[in-house]
C-alpha cells in the first residue's frame, strides 16, 4: 500500500523537503487558507490537519488564530520534524497516522482540513478517509481541502515508479451529501498565486460545511 512508503525513506526525503517549503516563499495556498479562516463566523478553536507533514502550516494557523492543533501525517521523520521546529508545542500534537484510520474521537475538531495530501491517499481508502474526516468533525464545524483540482481524474507517477499521485476534485468526497454544502473555492496554481493555465495542474482550496440537518426543508 501506498501509505506505508511514506514511512521509510520517501517520508524522510519528503520531510527534509517540506522543512525548505514552509521557510521558502512556495507556501502554496496559506495565504488563501488564512483569507478563508479569516470570512468564518467565529475563529476555529481545534484544527485537524491531515497529512501536516513538519506542521509548519498548522503552527502558523495555531498562533494567528490561538487555537489548538492536531496533526497528523504516516512518516514518524515528518512527525519529529514537527515536534522539534514547533513554537506551539504546549497548543499542538502530532501524531504518527494515516488518514483512513485517526486515532480520535467523534467531534473532537470545528475545522479538519486536508494539507494536500489526498492526492497521495491509495484509491481504495477513499471512503473510509471521507468517513473518518465526518466522525471526527463536529456538527457545522468546517471541511477545508487543499489539493489539485481537475476536470477529470488524473493518475502520474510519482517519486519512483511504483508510486502515484492521483488528480481530481477531492471536494466530491464529500459534496454530493446534502449533510455537506460548499461555502467557498479558490483555484491556484504551484508556481504562483495566478490562476493556473494548464487545466491538468490545478489546485483547489475548498471550503465546506457540515450541517447536520439545518439543510433538510
Ligand atoms: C505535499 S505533503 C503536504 C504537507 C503539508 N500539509 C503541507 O501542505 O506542506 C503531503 C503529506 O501527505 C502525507 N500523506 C501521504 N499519505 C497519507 C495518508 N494516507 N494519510 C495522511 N497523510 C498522508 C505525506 O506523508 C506528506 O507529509
């Protein structure tokens, strides 16, 4: 499987990567993300992110907002990482864990948000990812995902060959449920804040909110 790869030498490569981007100016999205948390009601008092990778955008978003912070991510260098560059420790935990499978119980977080990671995610977790994002998240608590956004899905290879990223509008896991209603969507490219040219790279930063039954008429 592959999120079992993200816990040996592919994690440790992608973790010394991530500590470069998160001090570099290719912060993709965190701009956009801040101007979205900032249009809530209220300020997010517990985040999930899932696949925080060294937790750079997590502690970002626990010291802006004051908030606590959960992150988890399948590589144990990426979770280190995040422990020893934190400066909110005493605010945030990491975990060692996957997506299909968090170590938490049901409502324990009023925004979970995906740090693009499910474009990595194997394919037959799918359900189980959208089904444990749903049992953690409180009632018209909020979803954010950060991840590439194409017309039609899209698979490439990845860091070897036997590897693969996997291209869609991640938005669907959730969306086609009246429980889920999509409040907000920027679209980004990699390599700027423009919008991106080439329909087969984009990204999407999504926003959505989970109402139990305020939405049944
Ligand atoms: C592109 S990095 C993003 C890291 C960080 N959220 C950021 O935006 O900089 C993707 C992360 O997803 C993690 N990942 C891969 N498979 C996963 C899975 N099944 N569940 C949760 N996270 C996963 C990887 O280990 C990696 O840290």
């Amino acid at each position: 499987m592959q999120k079992e790869e993200f816990n040996s030498e592919l994690g440790e490569w992608y973790s010394r990567r991530l500590i470069e981007v998160g001090s570099s100016k290719k912060r993709i999205g965190q701009e956009q993300i801040i101007t979205m948390i900032n249009t809530l009601p209220e300020c997010p008092k517990r985040i999930l992110e899932i696949g925080c990778g060294t937790g750079w955008r997590l502690n970002e978003l626990s010291e802006i907002y004051q908030c606590e912070g959960v992150g988890i991510d399948p590589s144990s260098h990426a979770i280190e990482a995040a422990k020893k560059t934190s400066t909110r420790i005493s605010k945030l935990q990491f975990e060692v864990a996957t997506a299909d499978l968090l170590p938490f119980s049901e409502n324990s977080f009023d925004l979970v948000f995906f740090g693009f990671s499910l474009f990595l995610c194997d394919r037959k977790d799918l359900f189980k990812i959208a089904s444990e994002a749903d049992r953690v998240l409180s009632d018209n608590g909020y979803l954010m995902i950060l991840d590439f956004n194409t017309f039609k899905p899209l698979k490439r290879k990845f860091y070897n060959s036997k590897l693969f990223s996997y291209k869609m509008d991640y938005s669907k896991l959730f969306c086609w449920n009246p429980v889920y209603t999509l409040m907000s969507f920027t679209s980004l490219s990699h390599h700027s804040n423009r919008l991106c040219s080439d329909i087969d790279e984009r990204i999407g930063l999504h926003l959505i909110k989970k109402e139990l039954y305020q939405t049944w008429k």
